[in-house]
C-alpha cells in the first residue's frame, strides 16, 4: 500500500519545454480520483510548479506542493488558498558570504524570492545577469536586477529560501567545494541543471519535504513512492520506501545510487513516469 506519491518535474513529468507528458497528467488524475495523496517536489519556486498545470485547475487544486528543493511545501489549494507546510531560509550568515563569493567571482546570482503577501505568495527570481541562455529558465516570475548584489548586501534582500550561482559545468564541482569551505556546516548544494548550483539551508532537501507531507497527510515514510530524475532528487528517492530514478537521468546520477536499493526506471520517453505509478498503486 502506498501512503503518498511525490515526483520531480523537469525530466520527470515534464519535457525540455516544461510541458507536461499527457500520460503523467492521466496518471496523477487516476492518483486524485483514488484519493492517493500526491505532491509535486521542485527545485522550482511553487508558482513554476503551478505553470504547467495551468489547464488542469481541477487537479492541481488537489495536489501538495513542495518546492526550492524542499525548502519550502504547501497544502492543497483548499479555496482560501495554499497553506504553508513547512519553511525553512538559508541562515543570514552564510547567506552574505555567498553573495559576497558570487560577486567577487563575477557570477550570475540568481535570487529566489518566497514571501507571503495579502493575496498569496509573492516569488520571483531575480538574477544579476541574463538567463535567456539558460536552460529550463525564463519567462513569467524572472527579473533580471543588474542591483542584484548591492541589495542583498544592503539588507534590503534578506536570506531567501534557496540561491543559484551559474557556473561553466566543467567548474561546477570546483564551485561545490568552494561554497563547503566557506559555509562549512551552513549550506546544502545541489543542482538539477548541470549549468547551475542551487544553495540551501543545511539539512534542507527533498527528503525533507517528503517527511514534513508524511506528517501532514499520515500513514509511513516507508509506504512513499517517489520518483525523480535528477541529483536533487536523490534525497527524496533515497527517504522513500520506493524511490525510482527516471531511466533519463544522467550517467553520474545512475552512478551515485549504485547499490543503494534505488530501483532505475523506464525513460521519460517512455511514459515512465505513469508506468511507475501504474506499477505500484494503480494496478494494484
């Protein structure tokens, strides 16, 4: 038996174009109608999450959402709105040194702005420097502020949920290794998207998000089926009783879950996504 359901987006329900595969929305619908608890868990804001699911209002009024890499998770939206689950900022310390860093080294920084306002949540993500040539990004909600730098040192900015430095792939782990030796014990470093690394809160991920919607919805961490493609997924598949790494993922995420019980699954391509949930909870 399966308590929750949570799954990825980029890679694993959407294609390159954030569009969503028509079997996923038929499978997350039967998930719904079954009254199987099921939550979207991102690294996007949760207004990127809502954007593919804008012509089924139906179901993702129903869906919990967790986003910034688990940082932040939200309730159904229940009429009045999306609850605020779960929470959690980068610490206001380690946060100036890393703006500090990116702007010594020239990086792009992209800011992820999360705050509750009168009429909901107010998200955007404000970047130094263009991302029009980056991957998975733009659009509504992205504000290029050339201010960027001077306006978190300010404190006119404070800590958000999570950052993003854009970096040449190549010199993504150098960047890694430099962020733990000024945060130390501070920051959490992941990415999704080989061209950036997202920045949160130590002891934040997606593994979290799954046992703050346990809490919430009930039943067992062990009876969570997970689903996801990307290294910011691993903690989420690796907290789930059954996590399954999309067969699309790249070679080093394969690598990484080597002998961990972490099961690789067919391919986006493959309509794996529905497959899985087939597999484990509608077909059962």
């Amino acid at each position: 038996m399966i308590d929750l359901v949570t799954f990825d987006m980029d890679g694993t329900v959407l294609d390159s174009e954030s569009r969503l595969a028509p079997s996923a929305v038929e499978a997350i619908a039967a998930l719904v109608d079954r009254g199987v608890p099921t939550a979207s868990v991102s690294g996007r804001s949760i207004r990127r999450s809502l954007e593919p699911f804008a012509d089924h209002s139906e179901l993702v009024s129903a869906l919990y959402m967790g986003g910034y890499n688990g940082a932040v998770v939200v309730g159904p939206d229940e009429g009045a709105g999306r609850a605020v689950l779960h929470e959690e900022r980068l610490d206001s310390t380690a946060f100036i040194q890393l703006v500090e860093y990116g702007q010594a080294e020239g990086l792009n920084l992209i800011y992820c702005m999360f705050e509750q306002g009168d009429d909901g949540f107010v998200e955007e993500y404000r970047h130094v420097g263009s991302v029009d040539h980056l991957e998975v990004l733009g659009g509504p909600g992205f504000v290029l502020d050339e201010a960027l730098y001077a306006r978190c040192l300010s404190g006119e900015l404070s800590a958000p949920p999570k950052i993003m430095l854009v970096v040449d792939p190549s010199k993504r782990d150098g960047l890694i290794a430099d962020i733990e030796a000024l945060c130390g014990d501070q920051v959490y470093t992941s990415w999704a998207i080989p061209d950036r690394v997202e920045i949160m809160r130590k002891g934040v991920d997606k593994g979290v998000a799954i046992r703050a919607l346990v809490e919430r919805v009930g039943g067992a961490v062990e009876r969570v089926l997970s689903v996801g493609d990307a290294d910011n997924d691993l903690p989420m598949l690796r907290a789930a009783g059954v996590g399954v790494l999309m067969g699309n993922a790249k070679a080093e995420v394969k690598e990484a879950v080597e002998g961990e019980g972490i099961r690789v699954g067919p391919a986006f391509a493959e309509d794996g996504f529905a497959k899985v949930v087939r597999e484990y909870v509608l077909d059962r």
